[in-house]
C-alpha cells in the first residue's frame, strides 16, 4: 500500500457521495467498482498505480457510506454529472482518466458522456451499460413491474421459489444463478439490488455515440473480459464496441469476481 486514503465527500439534495484518494500520480484516475463492493475493492491497484495515477476511488450509492435518501427518483445524469463536477472543482481537476468495474461501468459511461473533453484515458472492466438487459429492462421499465420486481425479491421464500424454478428450468446459466444468489442471500442485500436497479435505471447509453466521442477525441480504451465471465461474457462486449478505432480488447483467464486483480498488469503497463 502506497500512503494512506484521504476521505472526501460531495452533496447535492438527497445525496451523499463518498470518494477517497491516493497515489502520487500526475494523472488523476477515477475509478467505479463493482455490485456489493466498495472503494476498498480496488486497494491491488494502489501500488502498481499510484506512481503514474492518482487514484480517485468512489464509493457508489447504497454502498460504503455513500447514500441517496429517496428511492422513488432515480439518479438523472444531470444530477451526475453535477455532482461529479463538485469532485473535480474541489480536487482542482481538468483532465483526468475513468475506469469502471461491472456495475461502474454505467458511471464512467456517464461521466464519459458528461466530460468528453476531460478524458484522457478510460478503462472499462468487464462493464456493465454496454448492452440492454431483457430482465433488468422489464423489472424497472414501468411503475407496475418495478412493484412486482420489488414483491419477488423483497420476501426470501418467494425469491428461493424463483431460484428455484429458474434453475430446474435452466433459463439462466447456473454460474449467473449462483451470483444472483449470492448477492441476494440476506434482506439487505435484497433491498440493495432493488434500490440501485430501480434507482440507476436512468443511466442508459446509445453506444454509438459514445463511439463516435471516443473515436473523434482519440481516447485510448482498454477494455478488460474474462474469459470464464458468465456475468458479462467478452462476446457481449465486441459487437457494441467493435467500432472503437484506439480501443485494445483484452480477454484475461478469470471469471467475473477476480477481474479487478486480473487487469493489473495491463493497466499498469
């Protein structure tokens, strides 16, 4: 570990967003991670980094201490990009690199789309927002199926049952099915998968402006897939991205939970 974490906070009403920064670096790196983690998740990328970077980590709402007190209005990417720009006048920033991990890959996309000419460098790991999900689309696409989705994972019996049915009808692949379960074995974590799914279900991107951004600004990308991902596999992410002109596409031999350490040494080239 490279110095210690210095803890920061921004608001705007109704929110809380927690980040904390190290490293030594000319080159500010921002970083998003992943579903049931927090900024700690990235501490292997402290050492190799924080020579080059200075790391910027951010705690997402509904993780760590970072908070979004109603439910019932999701997060705008007027309100994002707001609150983002609060962290960049507070740390005197005007260029910096994103990288994001799974679920953070919606918020370097946002912040992408809100900063173009800020970015320097963006990594995307194994991120989420590339493509449309079926399922995720119908549970918060509308005031009826946001209640019923909320119904079905909100009592632990009848969410056993859905895993249950799911798994003896094979329609989603068992590795998937176990995360799912893992990430939603205690009221808790139940009660934190609805609120960010219902709560970011604003953060969408039409891909090919986002190519078209990153192609006319020349934007180095790195995009990091597992190999063994079932979570979000590397055929998923080539179809939508295969118009990147300054783009390397690395598949790494891991699954989805071990990409963050994985990446490093194409990160820390």
């Amino acid at each position: 570990m490279v110095g210690a974490y210095d803890e920061s906070s921004v608001s705007t009403p109704g929110q809380t967003l927690f980040y904390y920064k190290v490293g030594a670096g000319r080159l500010p790196l921002i970083v998003f991670h992943g579903f049931g983690q927090t900024h700690s998740s990235f501490r292997s990328w402290v050492s190799p980094l924080s020579q080059k970077y200075t790391l910027i980590l951010v705690d997402l709402y509904y993780h760590g201490k970072s908070t979004w007190t109603d439910t019932t209005h999701p997060l705008e990417k007027e309100v994002w990009k707001d609150t983002v720009r609060l962290i960049l006048e507070r740390e005197n920033i005007d260029a910096f690199a994103l990288a994001g991990y799974s679920l953070g890959g919606k918020f370097a996309l946002a912040t992408q789309e809100s900063f173009p000419d800020a970015v320097k460098e963006l990594w995307l790991i194994a991120p989420d927002g590339i493509t449309r999900n079926f399922w995720y689309s119908l549970a918060t696409g509308s005031t009826l199926f946001r209640k019923i989705f909320r119904n079905m994972i909100g009592d632990e019996n009848t969410f056993r049952r859905l895993t249950r049915v799911a798994r003896m009808l094979r329609l989603v692949d068992r590795r998937v099915l176990r995360f799912a379960e893992n990430q939603m074995d205690t009221a808790g974590k139940r009660e934190r998968v609805y609120n960010t799914w219902v709560v970011f279900r604003h953060l969408k991107f039409d891909m090919r402006e986002i190519t078209r951004i990153l192609n006319q600004s020349r934007i180095p990308t790195i995009i990091v897939a597992g190999k063994y991902d079932r979570i979000v596999p590397p055929h998923k992410l080539r179809g939508p991205l295969n118009r990147l002109k300054n783009m390397n596409f690395l598949i790494v031999e891991s699954g989805h939970n071990d990409l963050i350490p994985a990446a490093i040494p194409f990160l820390a080239e």
